[in-house]
C-alpha cells in the first residue's frame, strides 16, 4: 500500500490520486486519513468521538479534580469554556509526548489531576496518533509499504514526525515528493519562484505568466475570472486548479453557470442552515417566560417539525395572539385537526382517529413550550428527551433519501445526549446548555444543494490541498488573515520543566515557518500559469493583505504593466487581455427604468373586482389618502411579503384592553364598580401568556410593569363611565355591516352602548397621544366614528361615536354624543362627515371604473383627482405605505 502524506489533505486535493490513472491500494491522505489507515491495519479501530463529547468529558473530569485548581474561578463562571480552551492545551501536550504525569509545574500538575480523575477521556485524533506510537513496535505486518510526504519532513509538527519513525522503524519506506514544477525559464513565474528561494531578484516584465487581479469587489472578481475560465479551450483548462481557502465558490459558481460552464462545487460549512436550527429552537423554546418568537422562527423554517401547511396554520396564530391558549391559537389547532380528519378520511373512523390522535399529539409536542425556569436549569432526562425529539424528526424527515443535512440533525442531536451523559449531572444550567448545542453545531453543514459538476477545472480549500504540480493555479480569495499561529499558553518555566520531562512542544518560529512553506509552496507547484485574485470588499466587509502578498512586495516592485490586472477594466474596455486571452464584452442595450406615474391606466374588466365589496373604516381612509394603494391592496388584495410577524408592545398591550374589556363587558348592565380592578387584573395576568407572551420577555419589563398598573385602572374608568352616564352594553367586538347612500359598510365594534333609544359607539385605543384622535373629531374627518355610526344604528335608533383612549382613561367625543357632558366642538357632524365620505367615495370609485388610478405620491396627482372632493389631499401619502416600488414613487427621472 503506497499512501501520500499532507497535513492538509483530509479534504479535496489535486492531483486527487497517486498516480495519473489512479491507482489500486494507493490514496492521498492527511492525518485523520492515516491514523484511520493504521487502525484498521493493527486491529485498533474504535468509535469516533465529537468534540462536544470530549470536552463535556473532559468537564467532568475538571469538577472531580476538585478545588485550588488555577482554573476554578473561570470553571464556577463558564464551565463548558473553561473545559474548551484546556482539553486543547491538553491535547497539545498530549501531541508534544506528555504522558499526564505530574512535571513539577503549578499548572500542569493541575491538568496531570484531571487527567486521573473521573472516567477515561474519550479518544481525539492525537490520542490515537499516540496509542499507534505504542502500538506499532508490537504489531508487525503492515500492508503499508510507503509513505511519500507531501510537506518537508523538517516542517511537520513533532508528534507526526514521531509517527513517521516509528513506521520507518516498523519496515515502510517514507519518501519526500518534491512536487515542484518549475515554470518555463526566464518568465514572471519563474523569476518569482526563484526570488521566493532566495535566488536572485530579477524584474517582472508581465508576461502573464504571474497575474494579480485586483478588484473592488468579489463578484467582478468572479465576473473576470469565469471571463477568462471560458475564453479557453477545454484543453487549455484542463489541469487548472482553483484554490478557495475560505472553502466557498458559491459566487464564483454563479458566475461560472451564467457562462454555461460547470461549478466547481465548494460550499463552506454553516451552523445556521435551516434544517439545523430545528435543535436550538427546540431548547429555546423550552425556556420560561415563553417567547413566541422562537417558535414562530421554529415553524417557519424551511423543513418545520410538524407539516408545512399546519406549521402555518400555527404561525399565523402566533401572529395575531402570540401566546399559548388563546382562542386563536385553539381554533388553529381545531382547524388541523378537522384537516387530519380529512386527510385519513379513506381510513375506518375508528383507524382514523387513532392516527389522528397519534399525529396530534406528536406535533404537540413541540408546542409544548415554556416548561423550565432558565434560573434553576433543565433536568437532563429533559434536555435529552428534547434531543431524542429532533433526532428521531430528522431520521423520519429523512426518510432514508441520505439528505447529508437532515443526517447531520439526527447526528447533532445525539452528539448532544451523549455529551449530556458525560455530564453526569442531574440538571443542565441554561448556559451550560446553551454551550453544548453551540458547540455540536459550529462545524456546522455544507450547502447539500450546492455539488461539483463535471468539468476539466478542479477546487480545493486549503493551499496544502495541492500536493503536486498544477499547470494553472487560481488562487481565490487571496486575502489575509491566512492560518495563524498558535499561541503558546505557557512561560518560560513551565517550558523548561515540560523539556526536562521529555515534552518537545512546537515553537511558534516553527509553527510560523510551516505555515509560511505552505503558501510559497503554491507557487513552486505552478507550472504554467498562476493568477492570484485580490477583492477590495469580500461581502460587505474590507479585506486585509495575505502574509505571503508581504513577502511579494519587494519581488513586485517595478514590475511590468502587466503582472497587475485591474478587474474593472473590462467595465470600460472591450477587449481586456488577461494572461493570454482576450475578455470580450458587448455593450448591452440601456433602457430607462419605468418611473412613477400620477396617472394609471386600468386594463379593460378591472372595474368588475369592484363589485359586490363591502368597504371598511380602514379600506376607506386607504383610498382617501391613495386612489392607488386602495386598488392595490383592498381590491386586488396585495399584501407586503412579510408573513406571521409578532405586534409590538403597543399593538399587544392594546390587544390586552380590548379581549379584557370583551370579557368584563357582557351585553346588559354593566358590572359593579366593586370588584372591577381585582377582575382586570385577573383577566390581565391570565391573558398575558395567552394572547400576549412578547411582553413577559426582560426588554418589556419596565413596560409590563406599567401596563399592570394602567389597564385595570382603564378599565374601571371605562365602568366607571358607563355607571356614570347610565350606559347599557349592547355589545362587543360584534361584527356589523350596513349601507349608506349605495356605500356597502362593514365592521367591528369595540364596544356598543346604549341609553334609551340612542346608541353610541366606543372605540378603545391604547395610544401615547390623543392629538390625532382629536384633530379628527375637531375637523370633521373621523372617518372611523362615521362608519361606526352607519353600521350600528337603524331606523329606530340614532347614534354617535367616540374614542375611549385607555393610557389616558379619556373619552374624546363630539356635538350630541351620549358618551360625555364635555364634547369636543367639530366642524360638522358625524352625520355629515358620513356625507363626506359616501360622495368621495362614489367620485373615486367612479374615477377607477372609468380605468383611472391616481397614485397620490407624485407631484402632478392633485392635477388628476376628481372634481368636488371634500376631504384634503394628505400632506405625507407614502409615508406608511409598503407600495412605493410598485408605483415607482421613489424612483427618480432622468
């Protein structure tokens, strides 16, 4: 068996085998690779662990240790951290050959106490290095016959150094690849590669051999690049290789597909994929006080744990009553389950209903949330069982189609109950939690969508992926910081008593120098051709300089016209050259954006939509202040793109008064005054998680605290003027429709009163200012009083309106209303602003069955609205609308 060596070559490598051809019993393999290699060979395989597992492990190991450890103070502070950042200077000594034993130094015969307490740490990648030190002089006949390295054997990190003598020791030959392909004589490349060894500097005439494209931006980067990929020949990009470090192509591949060539294929590896986030919802979720954001993120993920159609069933609930309990949360929930009951309805009623039982209670129990206080922690059997819930969705989600993200759930979430276990802890601190699924998360999954296509150009991630000579290489992304060095965590004595013990820990000089050969050897391994890509904006973030650009500057100072390519030349010229071949682009046709119009044509048959509707008081004010959102939105029923959104504070303390006011405020005389503070309170605090869970949350705490205070004390206003003015209840939140001059109304009446043969209308409003309110009755334009008026009286009753402003416990009302001794003085009637509004809404109306929309944005707009209006064109018309791109308001002329 012939195996090649690189520190780097656990992922994508080029050339990806031995030999041209490939070969049999022959691979390219790193250090995970080879470790794995070995173990198979001499009979030592076991069980990977995750590093979640090792480092709660190594958690328990630390609290056994017991106290006047140097790490106790930041173990009582972060404990999953703390076990972090030591089971890696752990691992490092391990890797420098410290066999746990004490050394005579504070600190590491602090960790050698770990290292005995508490049960076996599972095995890490340089445990198994160390088991096969030991392992190989007694376990002879390895199949193994070479080892060629990829990398210096000098430059390798002493534990691997070790492994390779004691494979020599064990009979396997182990041979140095130079890999070198030095570039044809006297060209850029060549003379870089010679002054990078220290031969002689000579001067870069820009032979495009040696290329640095600099851009401001990575997508014209990509633009150029792909330019250049298919100017070429297939045989001219056979062998050529993109190096992406960051281990993304996804926007090169963009650019790549648009010119119909393959895509590379590199995607980086994300924890937020949304498949992934079924798990950290899942805990946050479980959390008191209970937040229904996290589960509306949880049901309006891509893949939800529950159907798709239910999830948003349940979302939209959580929209308009964000809590548990409330009666839109349990007519969602009536509404699956009359679905289920349709879905299995080919089934025996009795069958039926036992699947439909069964799938219920399965997908509650996602909803089953806010169960743990974070204060007092989670007991493990609990967080387990949550885990075992988003494993055992992944596999069945699954389905056995091996879709890798779903895989990586179900793994991520025993990763987590093994980590749990290793704990050894009877209840888990939210923190800690919080931790450990971080941690199981951060290696995170590559885009499952985004694969390699059949092609001539090849990627890998890592400079040290490229193992041997490459005609062309592409560097992508050639930007810093690079792989920094390690930092060495220990003084100076510490060093010494590790040295005396026979711990041969790496310098960071040496560890710098190996990193430093990985980014020359890039160079030497170019044949023909090497284009270094340099962004000035990588995203929306600057880039900084590569290390090895440092050591460029001098070989690039007075250097040919050539040897620097400015990307955004192909933006001005129509023939760039760029290392031999000719980027060509044709102007393309510039056409004028389409740009705000006042005027708008309807298209024949539009008018029709109109019929038969039924306007309400927000519809009506919609159209008075825009001829076109009203058309837009009420009649063709656009709606902004958002989805399932949670109120805000006020929206929501509002929602409180009202459902409150509804239950206190039965039809008929209103209650005793006795009694009526304690029962808004009552209702307060059991509505608050139902209908209202957003405000239990700390940010609202100053806010929630008030508003315990301010609502019952609305309310028993609100009695109190009922009392007051011998004011019978006749309804609330009572859904009434009516006609006024061929004008179709609808509506929903906060609260219906009564006194004799008079009505009156109360509109509960939970605002930080009347001024609004008040300006409208003043002026006559209450639009939303008028329609009230409309909708709640007939021929034996006459009625008015007012708003009962509950912050302020105020009722604002105008001339001849049952509802105050004081009105306001308005400048005319409800009934004459009902007037009002039923001609300008015939006068609109008739505008638009004519095939007329008047945008009311746009300058010359009060040039086209009808004659004989009565109310006022709005001063700001788009300043809460969500259709200014629609109508091209805020696009400017030419």
């Amino acid at each position: 068996m012939h195996l090649v060596f690189g520190l780097s070559a656990d992922g994508r490598v080029y050339p990806e085998a031995t030999e041209a051809v490939g070969a049999i019993d022959a691979a390219v393999v790193g250090p995970a690779g080879l470790v794995s290699v070995l173990e198979v060979q001499i009979g030592l395989v076991s069980p990977s662990a995750s590093r979640a597992l090792r480092i709660a492990s190594y958690l328990a190991k630390l609290r056994v240790a017991g106290g006047g450890r140097f790490w106790n103070a930041s173990f009582e502070k972060d404990p999953w951290s703390t076990a972090a950042t030591l089971l890696e200077w752990r691992d490092n000594l391990i890797a420098a050959g410290w066999q746990g034993s004490p050394v005579g130094a504070g600190r590491i015969d602090d960790l050698a106490a770990a290292e005995m307490a508490g049960t076996m740490l599972p095995l890490g990648l340089v445990d198994r290095a160390v088991r096969l030190l030991t392992a190989l002089p007694s376990r002879p006949g390895l199949r193994m016959k070479r080892i060629t390295l990829a990398e210096p054997r000098a430059l390798l990190p002493p534990l691997w150094r070790r492994l390779l003598e004691a494979l020599e020791a064990a009979g396997v030959s182990v041979d140095q690849h130079d890999g070198g392909a030095a570039a044809a004589e006297g060209s850029d490349l060549r003379n870089v590669q010679s002054a990078l060894a220290g031969e002689t500097l000579e001067p870069l005439k820009g032979d495009g051999t040696f290329v640095i494209v600099e851009a401001d931006t990575e997508l014209l980067a990509a633009e150029v690049i792909a330019d250049w990929l298919a100017a070429g020949s297939a045989e001219e990009c056979t062998g050529t290789v993109v190096l992406a470090p960051d281990g993304d192509t996804a926007l090169l591949d963009h650019a790549l597909r648009a010119l119909g060539l393959p895509a590379l294929g590199l995607s980086s590896a994300s924890p937020w994929r949304g498949a992934l986030q079924v798990l950290p919802l899942a805990y946050a979720a479980a959390w008191q006080p209970f937040d229904p954001r996290v589960l509306l993120n949880l049901l309006m993920l891509p893949r939800p744990p529950i159907s798709r159609w239910a999830a948003k069933r349940l979302a939209r609930a959580l929209s308009s009553e964000p809590g548990i309990g409330g009666a839109a949360w349990l007519d969602a929930w009536a509404g699956i389950e009359a679905r289920l009951i349709e879905l299995h309805a080919e089934l025996e009623p009795k069958d039926a209903r036992k699947k439909v039982d069964a799938v219920l209670a399965e997908w509650r129990t996602w909803t089953d949330v806010g169960r743990f206080d974070r204060s007092l922690g989670i007991p493990t059997v609990e967080a387990q069982a949550i885990a075992g819930r988003v494993a055992a969705w992944a596999m069945r989600a699954d389905a056995g189609r091996n879709d890798r993200l779903l895989l990586a759930v179900a793994a991520a979430a025993g990763a987590v109950v093994d980590a749990l276990n290793r704990l050894e802890q009877e209840v888990v601190p939210a923190l800690l939690l919080e931790r450990i699924v971080s941690q199981v998360l951060s290696e995170g999954v590559v885009n499952p969508d985004h694969v390699p296509e059949a092609g001539s150009v090849r990627a890998v991630r890592s400079p040290g992926g490229l193992w041997s000579a490459a005609p062309r290489v592409i560097w992508w992304g050639f930007v810093g910081p690079g792989e920094r060095v390690p930092r060495d965590p220990w003084d100076l004595a510490e060093i010494e008593a590790l040295g005396a013990a026979g711990v041969a820990l790496e310098s960071s000089a040496d560890a710098a120098r190996r990193i430093g050969a990985v980014y020359t050897r890039v160079l030497q391994r170019s044949a023909e051709r090497l284009i270094l890509v340099r962004p000035a904006l990588s995203r929306d973030e600057q880039t900084t300089v590569h290390p090895l650009a440092h050591q460029l500057k001098p070989i690039l100072k007075g250097a040919g016209e050539g040897v620097v390519f400015k990307a955004e030349r192909v933006l001005r010229e129509p023939d760039a050259a760029l290392v031999g071949r000719v980027l060509t682009r044709h102007p393309g046709g510039i056409k004028d954006p389409p740009v705000g119009a006042a005027k708008w044509d309807l298209p024949a048959g539009a008018a029709g939509l109109m019929e038969g509707r039924r306007e309400s008081a927000t519809s009506l004010r919609r159209l008075f202040n825009c001829h076109f959102g009203w058309f837009a939105q009420d009649v063709l029923g656009l709606r902004p793109g958002r989805f399932a959104e949670i109120p805000g504070p006020d929206q929501l303390f509002g929602n409180l008064a009202h459902e409150i006011a509804r239950r206190l405020l039965p039809p008929g005389p209103p209650p005793p005054m006795d009694g009526v503070r304690a029962a808004a309170t009552e209702l307060f605090e059991m509505l608050l998680p139902q209908i209202a869970a957003p405000l239990l949350q700390p940010e609202h705490a100053s806010e929630l605290s008030a508003a315990r205070e301010l609502v019952p004390a609305a309310l028993e206003s609100l009695v109190g003027l009922l009392h007051q003015r011998a004011l019978e209840v006749v309804g609330s939140e009572l859904e009434r429709e009516g006609s006024y001059r061929g004008l179709s109304l609808q509506g929903r009446l906060d609260l219906l009163v009564r006194r004799g043969p008079q009505v009156a209308v109360l509109d509960l409003k939970w605002t930080r200012s009347e001024r609004r309110y008040r300006e409208e009755i003043v002026n006559g334009s209450a639009v939303q009083l008028a329609v009230y008026r409309a909708i709640s009286t007939d021929a034996s009753t006459k009625g008015t309106g007012g708003y009962f402003l509950l912050r302020q416990r105020r009722i604002l009302a105008g001339d001849g209303s049952i509802l105050t001794d004081h009105p306001i003085e308005s400048e005319r009637m409800d009934s004459e602003t009902l007037d009002m509004v039923a001609g300008d809404w015939k006068r609109w109306r008739d505008l638009a069955s004519s095939g007329v929309l008047v945008a009311a944005g746009l300058d010359d707009a009060i040039d086209h609205r009808p004659e004989g209006l009565e109310f006022e064109p709005p001063k700001e018309p788009c300043r809460f609308c969500d259709l200014t791109s629609l109508c091209r308001v805020q696009v400017e002329t030419i």
